[in-house]
C-alpha cells in the first residue's frame, strides 16, 4: 500500500527557480527508500513537501490514499504523521540542551508533561544518546547532533521519516552507527526515505531507488533489479555500485558463479569466501 | 567560554539550580546587609572558597574570570577616591585625593566584591540551560526565555561560523595587512548577516517541520536530589546572612 504518493507536482521559487517540474513517485508503507540524485535536482524541494513545508504550485499530494490538506489542523496532522530530519543539525536545533530539543515537537503535538518526558527518554535511546540527555548541544559532535535530530522528530512517532543527506559529514564509523540506527528504526514500523549521493550506500540499503534529475523522478527501481540492468543509472549520470562493477568483473572471469548478487563489498567477500571453502571442499 | 567550561565541568554541576540560586540570592543579600568592609570582604571570601573549593572551579580559572570585574571595579574605586575641582582663580580643573571617603570606598568596593563572588558562585556552577529552565519555573514571561534560549543557542553557531570563515580568509592573507585586515572584517560582516538571515528562516521552517506553531515549549529537567540540595543551601546562605547580621 502506497504511504505517500506525488502525482506531477511542480513547484518553482519565486526567484524563478525550478524546485519539481512534473515530479511523481510513490513511497510504500514500511519500506525503505533511498533518494538519488545530483545537486539541485529538487531532492530537498520535494522533502519539503511531504510534510507540507512547500505546496505544489500544480499536481497532487495523497497521504495514506487522502490528498493532503493544507488547512491548519491539516497540516498540523500531516506534520505529526511526517518527520523530516534537515541536512544541517545547526539548522534544526534551536534549544541549548539535547533533551530540551527533543521535547520540543511532542510538546507541539500537545501532550502532556509525562508522556513527553516518556518519549523524550526513549526516542534519545533510539539512537543512542540517552547518556547526552542533560548535555549541552553546542558540546556535541555533528554525528551526535544529527542523531539528537532524528530522536527530535521519533518522537513526534511518525510513521515516514525523511531524512536529508543523513550520511553527509559523518566519518565512516560514525556512518556504520547510523546505519544501525536506521535498521533498527525500520525494525519497527517506521517508513524510511532518504537522499543520498551515495550510490553505493543506497544500493545496500534500500528497498527502491528513486532517482531525480533535473525536478523529476527519472525512474523509481527495486534495488534488486539493479543486478540485471544498471543502464538507467547512467542515462541520469550516476555510475554504478562499486560492488555490481566488481561482481560482474569477476562473473566474466569466471571467479564467481552464485546465483545472488552481493549487494555490499561485506556481502561480496563473504560470499567469494564461502565459494573458496566450497572449491577446496570439492577438490 | 571559562564561564562555560567551568559551569559543565564542577562537582555542583548535577545539584538542584535553583538551591544554588537561593544559595547566591543569599550571598547578594548578606553582601548588602554586611555592616563593615571586613565583614564584606568575609563574605566575598567565604563565597569564592566555596566556588573553588566546594565546587572545584580551578582558581586559576576563577581568578581569570573575575579579572575584568576587578579590574572595572577597581576603576570604580578609584573614580570615588579622586574629585574633580573646577578652579574658581585659573578656571582650570583639577583633580583631588578625597580622604574622607576613603570608608566609603572600602564599604563599596567589599561589598561589590561579595556581590561578585555571589554571582560568580551561580554562573561558574550553573549552565545558563539549568537557569534558563529555572527561570521558566519561576514564571518568567515565555517571550523573554525564548529570546534568551535562541540567543544562547545562536551565540555558539555564529562563533563557529565566524571562526571558520576567519580561519579561511586567513588561510587566503586575509589579515596580511591592517588594510586587508579592514576589509576582510567588513566582508565577514557582511557575511554573517546573511548567514544571519538565513538561518534565521531555517529555524523557522525547522520549527513548523516540527508542528510549531506558536510558543516554543521545553522540558523541565528534573534533579535527584533536590530536596537535599536546597536544605544544603539555606543552611549555607542563612549562615552568611547571620555573619553579617550578628556585627551590624
């Protein structure tokens, strides 16, 4: 079932600008989505529609099957069901201390002391900064400020979660983390769709591709399928997973035969490790 | 940031905040009722060995801290202890010693200095997160504590920003000069209330992302101990208000 849908939304700014020109893709409930796309190909203009910070100048929004109210209390619902994680922490954090900050949107909900203490402690634990509660934001790393963002809006519990260049400024230890943390809030319930250059990343990661180019979604793919094709990642100028490149180099050197490709350099090796033990065992 | 560094960085840190400002509330009050300047100067003492032996602020940091305070008061001082005398014969200004005001000067100055200790005592112990969220619980009005939340949040983002974009008009000789210097200074000026304006209007799209749509509201923390802490304090401030009390 479609969770939100974009139906040839266009949006120009009114410096003149083309945020969407004809954008129209579909995200699935409970899946994980990872948005593709070069510098200003309007992948931040659309993320600022799904939860109504930009209405289409033309096209249509449909939230659960329900075009999107943009009344007050319309709004305000869209916003309770949304979350968007910024690129910038800097730009997202305004109080001075973390859990201050993570209060912040349940409070605009309007629930009561209790309950957004509750969910305070517990979005912190989500991502792992329950230590860091009391602590000052502006003596935190950026890795620890993105992840006090996200606890930010968890606990507003939306059911889609969008987050801007998430992995942008986090070294790759910091980057492992997170990708746990997004695991693990896939784990429970939560609709992820993200924007990444990464092409590597977004190949092991996400359940669909969309990929953006110029205001449009150029093509929306099952990561999967990626394995047999790929020609569409280079009409729109991306290349190719590092880890495909390198799997069909060793298919046609006959180095590798399994019929499931590898969709990390971790999955890679483990699977060419086990073929070796495999080999040996047969020999 | 000595201030900061030392208000996240004590042992009173995780006490109740607002048993350390009934605490310094005291030290003002018993620095204004201190009939003599030694007992004044007792008092500034008493304060600042608790700050630095209580709460484990480094005196070489307390010290550093306290230094343009001293250094405006003693200015002060010594404005009392002169007057300006306008000549009636050559119609020129001269300047006096004023001895007779030499009592009230020791009298201004300790108790100053009580009252400096006192505030010392809050701010090095206390980061302004914990009294701003003190000041929301004694009903402060919700338009003062948001300006205040904003502007001690913004404080640090604009450091940052200026340090980066000195450090990067260095890196190109941006200050090779004292005429470069100059322009340099008014591009970065120029810069950062841009940047201003921009960020400004992020935080506000950041805030409706979030629901806002009016007052920004917060947690209050809580503190385990707060009960004891705040017994702790009026035992401490009820002793500094009868010392000076008890020789008046």
């Amino acid at each position: 079932m479609n969770l939100l849908e974009l139906e040839d939304v266009r949006f120009r700014y009114p410096d003149g600008s083309v945020g969407l020109n004809g954008c129209s893709l579909s995200i699935t409930r409970g899946s994980r989505n990872a948005l593709l796309g070069v510098n200003g190909s309007g992948k931040t203009t659309l993320f600022q529609h799904t939860n109504g910070l930009l209405r289409p100048q033309s096209g249509q929004l449909r939230y659960a099957g329900v075009p999107i109210d943009y009344s007050r209390s319309g709004l305000r619902e869209l916003r309770s069901r949304v979350g968007i994680v910024f690129q910038n922490p800097d730009r997202q954090l305004f109080s001075a201390s973390v859990q201050e900050d993570v209060s912040f949107g349940p409070f605009n909900l309007g629930l009561g002391k209790e309950i957004v203490r509750e969910r305070v402690a517990s979005a912190l634990q989500a991502v792992g900064m329950e230590k860091f509660a009391d602590k000052a934001v502006h003596n935190l790393s950026f890795g620890q400020k993105k992840r006090v963002c996200i606890a930010g809006v968890l606990a507003m519990e939306p059911e889609l979660l969008v987050l801007d260049e998430p992995m942008a400024g986090l070294d790759v230890i910091a980057q492992h983390e997170f990708m746990a943390v997004l695991d693990d809030l896939h784990a429970r319930g939560i609709t992820l769709l993200l924007a990444t250059h990464d092409i590597d990343f977004a190949y092991a990661w996400a359940d669909r591709i969309h990929l953006m180019s110029a205001g449009q979604c150029a093509a929306s793919i099952d990561a999967r399928s990626l394995a047999d094709g790929g020609e569409i990642l280079t009409d729109v100028g991306l290349p190719l997973p590092a880890v495909l490149e390198l799997e069909r180099k060793l298919r046609s050197c006959g180095l590798f035969s399994r019929e499931v490709s590898p969709r990390s350099h971790r999955e890679l090796l483990s699977l060419l490790d086990e073929s070796n033990t495999f080999e040996k065992e047969v020999s | 940031m000595l201030i900061e560094q030392s208000a996240y960085a004590n042992r009173w840190r995780k006490a109740s905040p607002a048993a350390k400002a009934f605490f310094a509330l005291c030290g003002f009050v018993a620095a204004f009722a201190a009939p003599v300047p030694q007992i004044a100067a007792a008092i500034a003492a008493g304060l600042a060995i608790v700050t630095v032996a209580g709460a484990g602020v480094p005196a070489g940091r307390y010290l550093r801290v306290a230094a343009p305070a001293l250094l405006f008061l003693a200015i002060s001082c010594l404005s009392l202890a002169f007057s300006l005398n306008l000549s009636n014969e050559g119609g020129g200004l001269s300047m006096q010693w004023a001895p007779t005001e030499a009592g009230r000067i020791a009298q201004v100055g300790t108790r100053s200095l009580a009252a400096l200790a006192a505030l010392l005592f809050l701010v090095l112990t206390t980061p302004l997160i914990d009294l701003i969220a003190l000041l929301r619980r004694l009903r402060v009005p919700e338009v003062l504590l948001e300006l205040m939340v904003l502007c001690y949040r913004m404080l640090f983002v604009f450091s940052e920003a200026m340090r980066d974009t000195l450090t990067a008009q260095s890196a190109r000789l941006g200050y090779a000069s004292s005429r470069l210097a100059l322009r340099s200074l008014g591009l970065m000026a120029a810069n950062l209330t841009l940047q201003i304006w921009q960020r400004a209007h992020g935080l506000h799209v950041a805030a409706l992302a979030r629901n806002n749509d009016g007052p920004l509201r917060f947690i209050e923390p809580t503190y385990a101990s707060a009960r004891r802490d705040m017994v702790l304090a009026a035992l401490g401030g009820g002793a500094l208000i009868a010392i000076s009390w008890a020789f008046s």
